[in-house]
C-alpha cells in the first residue's frame, strides 16, 4: 500500500501559543491537532483548550484529493474538503450549502519540525480575518 502525500503530518503537534496572531477571536490556551491516515484517507483531530479552560474538539476525515465530503457540523458546515497539494501542505475548507466559509492552510517546515496553520474565515460582509499559530510536534 502506498503512503499517504501528507505522511509528514502524521503524529500529534503542540500549540506554542506565545505564536498565535488572531484576527477573530480570542486564540486558545493550549491545544493539540493530532494527523493519522485509516484507509488511505486523513484523519484529523484538533483539542483545544480556551481561556474559560473549557476544553472542545473536533475529528474529521477524508481523501486528500479535494473532495467534498459531508460533515455535521449543524449550522457552520454539512461539507469539508482536504487537499495534499504538496507533502508540506495540507489543506481543508468547510463549506455550508456548497458556499466555502473557512479554509486552513497547514504548512510544514523544511525540517518537519514545525507546522504553522493559518485559518480564514469568510464573514457574511465579505471580510476574511485570519488566524495564525505554530505547532510543534511532539517527540
């Protein structure tokens, strides 16, 4: 069976939250994104902890082609898509209605030792603020 292109992703990353620039919303206190591959498909598991130390988390999957696949994500996504376009990017949009309302672009260093997400929301009035943070993977 051939490997995964995001092959370099797996594993489980650590937040540095002295690197989080956010636009929207207040960044998270700690948080974790956890990559694994099951039939060929990327499965990804982001936790997250806010500064109420309410704890949340989210697990999606899906082929790394582009596909749209439907979530249930109540009334922000019913579909997501990832894409490998490169073995040092992953990316993954959610749309509601066929209509793409957030991308994530995640981007590995050279070494493989950092990855840096860079989250775009597109708001109703057509802005689009981003956040940004460094994860670090865990040895």
């Amino acid at each position: 069976m051939s490997k995964p292109i995001f092959k370099r992703f797996l594993g489980t990353w650590v937040l540095d939250p002295a690197t989080c620039q956010y636009e929207q919303g207040p960044p998270p206190v700690s948080a974790t994104y956890h990559f694994a591959s099951e039939k060929g498909e990327a499965v990804i598991t982001m936790s997250w902890s806010d500064a109420d130390a309410e704890t949340h988390s989210m697990t999606f999957n899906g082929p790394t082609d582009g596909t749209l696949v439907p979530f249930n994500g109540g009334q922000l996504a019913d579909a997501l898509s990832i894409e490998a376009p490169t073995e040092l990017e992953l990316h993954s949009s959610a749309y509601l209605h066929q209509l793409e309302l957030m991308t994530a672009k995640r981007t590995l260093s050279a070494d493989g030792t950092e990855m840096t997400v860079c989250q775009t929301v597109i708001l109703p009035d057509g802005t689009m603020p981003t956040n940004t943070a460094v994860y670090r993977r865990m040895m």
